[in-house]
C-alpha cells in the first residue's frame, strides 16, 4: 500500500512550478530554501508532490481571489 501511494504521487519540478505561476525559478528555489514550500532533492534537484503544490498555493490564497459557485 504504501510504494503504490508512493508510486501514485505526482511530483513538480522547479521549472514547472514556475512556469505554472509565471514567477521565476530562483524565486520558487527560494521559497523552498526559505522552508515556504515543501520539497524534496533528488541529486542536485528538486522535486514537489503536487499534493504540497497544491497547500502551498491555498495557504497563499486570500478570500477575494476564490469564485464563488
């Protein structure tokens, strides 16, 4: 059960994080050495599981910017 959890997750790289939010990769490389943004290294990379991605960018989401249904 927990290598297919494991084997399920989707992981982000650096570049598509930030492409994803039109920031720059030194930006989102500081959020995760500033401990703001969950990661892990693999090599001399990093890597995010979209589920941390995903908390990241709520946690950061004010009241305003949500739609309402």
């Amino acid at each position: 059960m927990r290598m297919r959890q494991a084997m399920g997750t989707e992981w982000l790289t650096v570049e598509e994080i930030a492409q994803e939010l039109k920031m720059h990769v030194d930006t989102v490389r500081g959020w995760i050495r500033d401990g703001k943004l969950k990661a892990t290294r693999f090599g001399r990379d990093y890597r995010v599981r979209r589920e941390d991605f995903d908390k990241f960018v709520e946690e950061r989401t004010t009241p305003g910017d949500t739609e309402k249904k």
